[in-house]
C-alpha cells in the first residue's frame, strides 16, 4: 500500500471521526429543542441528522475493512463492503424519509404552536455543522461513492437546516404554524433526491455494472486497435470497491506476436486512460477456436 494511499486513508479516518462527534452532540441539543419547542421540522431534522451519524459509521467501518489485505477466503479482501455501506446508506435514508413523511401528515391533522426563535438558533447551528462537516469529504466525493453518500447527506442536511432557519422566520411573521409540517415535507423531496442517485449508483456497482466514471466504448476501440489483436471477447469492467476498477478480456493475436512487455504495457495504458487498477488478460492464438467464452453470449 503507498504512502500516499496511507495519507488518504489517514485523512478520511480524521474526516469520519469529527464529523461523528460534531454530529452527534447536535443531534442531542436539536432534538432536546426541537421537544421543548414543539418544532416537528427540529425534531425531523435531529431524527435525520442521527441516521447520517450511522450513515456515517457505516461508511467509516467500511473505508477501513476495505484496507484489509487478501486472504485465501476473500480473494479480493473486503474492498466490497464499500459498495454494501453505500447501498445501506441509501435504505436507511428511505426509512428515515417514511418516518418524517409520517409525522408531517400528522402534524397537519394536529397542528401545535412552536418556539420560532429557538428554531431558527439550532437550525441556524445545524447550517454551520453540516457545511463542516460536508467540506471534510469535499476532496474525496467525485472518486469515491462511499465518501460521496457521506458529502451527499452533509451538503443536503446544511440545505435542509437552512430551510428550517427560513420556516422559523416565517412562523415568526405570519403565526402560521402550517408551514412547519410543510417544511418538514420539502425537507422529505430534497434528500429524496439525492438519495436517489446514490440508491441507484449503489446498486449499479453491487450487481457489477460498469462504473460511471468508466469509458466501455473507448476500451473496447483501443483493445481492438492494440498491434496484432485480431478480435477481443468475454470482456468484463465492475468495480471492485467504490474506488477500484477490475477489467478482465481475451485477446486473441496473430501469430506469435506477442512480446514479452506487451502485458505489463498494456495493464500500465488500462490504468493511467482508463482508471483501471486490476487487470486480467488472457492472450488466445487466431487460430485457436476452442475457448468456450468466444461466443455470441459474451461481450
């Protein structure tokens, strides 16, 4: 493992652990407020700020089970519970969506008068938390879909506090305790919506589907333009983390052409234009027609 990659790790091991404590001690005051106000939009926001601390530990756990070498058993170590932590990520955040839904619709049924000003001071704290500890995992969140649920549930909570400072301004105006539970409602359509972006790229890479980031179609025309490849099959591209790429192909060659740096170039090219860390190449002769895998099923 690089020094660099230790670095990495380093950080992100600081990251989770102030952003867990910060949170932590602000769910407790936002929801001892949120009670003692009567503040449905405070208590909803400390409920969803505490399912990001487990988020948030889940994806901690995660980051560090990744770094665990290979064994017999597990091949390819634990790199995959990165994948898992996000996928769980995403289904805890639906739960916590139904359960503010829940109470919203209630609320309306059963309006109660709340406490403004003490809204718009926690929430107004809860901006300032969030938007710390979302800066943390800025660095990280456009290489890593396990650091990018984290940022994700940060940045959208700093938005969603906002937007509860705004509703306690405007009880405060108007008296009108109804924009509460609405609050509460946009607080639901908001992280839905990033949430769902995340569900979906979770569970993209757990059934092994291409990444994102990663270019199929450029792949496949510089495989098949590689000196003396006359065909490519059984080509396959999946992540085996949220950070780590393996491909793995059948060239087939003419002749004896191949040369004796040609994998160790071609593993190099793979990484450094195509971001692939983990390549598995098999070399076939042209007029070698028995591997089972060259047939119309494979790609």
């Amino acid at each position: 493992m690089s020094d660099d990659h230790n670095h990495q790790i380093g950080n992100y091991n600081r990251a989770f652990g102030i952003g867990v404590m910060l949170n932590v001690i602000f769910v407790a005051v936002e929801a001892g407020y949120g009670v003692a106000a009567g503040s449905l939009a405070l208590i909803a926001d400390a409920g969803h700020n505490l399912s990001d601390v487990l988020c948030l530990l889940l994806a901690w756990g995660a980051s560090l089970l990744a770094t665990k070498s290979a064994t017999e058993k597990r091949t390819y170590g634990f790199r995959k519970v990165t994948i898992m932590a996000s996928l769980a990520n995403s289904i805890l955040l639906l739960v916590a969506l139904g359960g503010i839904t829940w109470e919203a619709i209630g609320r309306f049924l059963y309006p109660k008068a709340i406490e403004a000003m003490v809204v718009i001071v926690v929430a107004a704290i809860g901006v300032i938390i969030n938007t710390i500890t979302a800066l943390l995992f800025i660095s990280g969140q456009k290489q890593d879909l396990n650091i990018k649920g984290a940022f994700l549930h940060m940045i959208s909570d700093a938005g969603v506090s906002l937007g509860v400072v705004l509703a306690g301004i405007m009880i405060m105006y108007t008296g009108w305790s109804m924009i509460d539970p609405i609050i509460s409602l946009l607080i639901v359509i908001v992280i839905l919506f990033g949430t769902w972006f995340l569900l979906r790229d979770s569970i993209n890479l757990a059934i092994d589907s291409v990444p994102n980031r990663i270019d199929i179609g450029g792949i496949k025309k510089y495989l098949n333009e590689l000196e003396n490849v006359c065909q490519i099959h059984d080509l396959h591209v999946w992540a085996m983390s949220t950070t780590e790429v393996a491909l793995s192909v059948h060239l087939v060659m003419i002749g004896d052409s191949l040369k004796n740096e040609f994998l160790s170039k071609l593993q190099k090219e793979l990484n450094d234009r195509f971001g692939i860390e983990h390549c598995t190449i098999q070399i076939e002769k042209q007029d070698d027609e028995s591997c089972v895998l060259n047939k119309d099923v494979c790609i």
